[in-house]
C-alpha cells in the first residue's frame, strides 16, 4: 500500500560533501524531506529534543561524541541509518538495532535500499513514485528536474557536465538541461566506466574525448581545464582503458 506520510530526515555528519550528497539523495525521494542537517552529534540531539524527527542519517565518526554514543544516549531515537567509511563497526551498529549501514561513497540504489528497509511501507510508494519523480541511477539514462518537468537524458548523449553553484550543465549531443543539483552527487550516479571527474566543476564522457595534454582535455571543439587534483586518476583510468 502506497503510504501518504512523509518522513522527516536529519543529516548528521562533520563531512560537507558527505551531507550534500544525503541532501540530494533526500530530494530525489517524494516521501522523504529535509528535517535538518548537524556538523556533530551535540548539535543534532538538540535538534532531536526540539523537533520531529522520522528518519536519522548518522555518521559513526565524529568529532568529540560518535554517532554511536548519540543513539545510546537515546531513549527512543527515531529510526537510523548509520553512514561511515569503516566497516569495522557494523557489528556494533547492529546490536544497537539501526535501520542499515551504509558505507561511503553512498550509491544512490544502495540509499533507496535503506531507506525501504527502514520504512518497509515506502516500498510501494518508491515503486510508483520512481519514473515520475525521482531521479533514477541507471547506466542508460537518467531523470532531471528541468523546466518544470522530468526530464529524460540518456547517458551516451552526454557530453560533459559543468557545475555552476547550486544547478548543474548538462552538455548533451542535442540540448542544454540546466537543473538544480550537486555534481558531487550527480558523480555518484554515474558509471565509473564512461564518465570522470576532471575538474571540481567538470565531469566528462569519456567515449567522448578525442585529445588530451598534461592540463586540458578537448571533446571535439570542447576544451575543458583538468583540476590538479584530479590529473592522476584521470590519467589512469585513461591509460588503462587504452
């Protein structure tokens, strides 16, 4: 049965990149929203004691108190889903009853997966909600929200993605989509075998490239900088596909 609840979700993590990437994972979801976000689990109980919270994302490592210690001094805490980049603590998270543990980077299906066996009613409503509404992790294609629709994009018309802020370019073979999201979050929703981040505010296809140098790749008439940070992992993934 398609529930008509929504769920109040808190973000509680010291990482930005990992909060914004829960932030537009929650977007993507009609029945979820936004409830608020914490850097620490201090922060966070106070926001617990104040105000309705259905659904806790909590990182396991932070800064003076563990997301850990924050559901023990729980009497009731809300239903959670622990995120961290350790494995080793999953069997404690477990004894403690969470919802699920994710590990980063967080997978936009593995988020869906959480979410329905913490709200095991959200299924139907993910089932009905998924073409219309919510932005799909498919290697073929994906949904934006553009001019006030959904709009399709098929993966191998991508060309590039710039980031501009708070919205996202999307370069494609026939269009322009501008739409409101992270390219952070958009990364993890695309194939590491097709696409690279190159730049902080660029993602390429990599079928696409057809020169590079030690800074700039071009596609066709395209030249894009590559970000010092990002130049040996790209130059790997390119040697090693070639």
């Amino acid at each position: 049965m398609k529930t008509d609840k929504t769920y109040r979700c808190l973000i509680v993590d010291d990482e930005p990149r990992a909060r914004e990437i829960l932030k537009r994972y929650i977007e993507q979801v009609p029945l979820l929203t936004i409830a608020g976000e914490c850097t620490n689990a201090l922060d966070a109980l106070t926001v617990l004691r104040t105000d309705i919270v259905d659904l806790l994302f909590l990182d396991v490592q932070m800064p003076l108190v563990t997301g850990l210690s924050l559901i023990r001094s729980l009497k009731s805490p809300p239903l959670t889903v622990l995120t961290t980049a350790y494995k080793e603590y999953a069997v404690e998270a477990f004894d403690l009853d969470v919802a699920d543990y994710l590990l980063k980077p967080i997978q936009f299906d593995r988020f869906l997966k959480a979410v329905i066996k913490a709200i095991p009613a959200a299924n139907d409503s993910l089932q009905e909600d998924k073409a219309a509404e919510m932005t799909i992790p498919n290697h073929n294609f994906l949904y934006f929200r553009a001019d006030r629709k959904m709009v399709k994009v098929l993966t191998r018309d991508i060309l590039y993605i710039e980031s501009l802020k708070d919205y996202v370019k999307i370069y494609t073979d026939k269009e322009l989509i501008i739409t409101k999201y992270s390219i952070t979050a958009l990364e993890t929703m695309l194939s590491e075998e097709s696409f690279a981040r190159i730049h902080r505010s660029f993602i390429i296809a990599l079928d696409k490239l057809t020169s590079y140098s030690a800074d700039t790749i071009e596609l066709g008439k395209v030249q894009i900088p590559i970000g010092r940070l990002y130049k040996q992992q790209l130059f790997k993934k390119l040697n090693s596909s070639g």
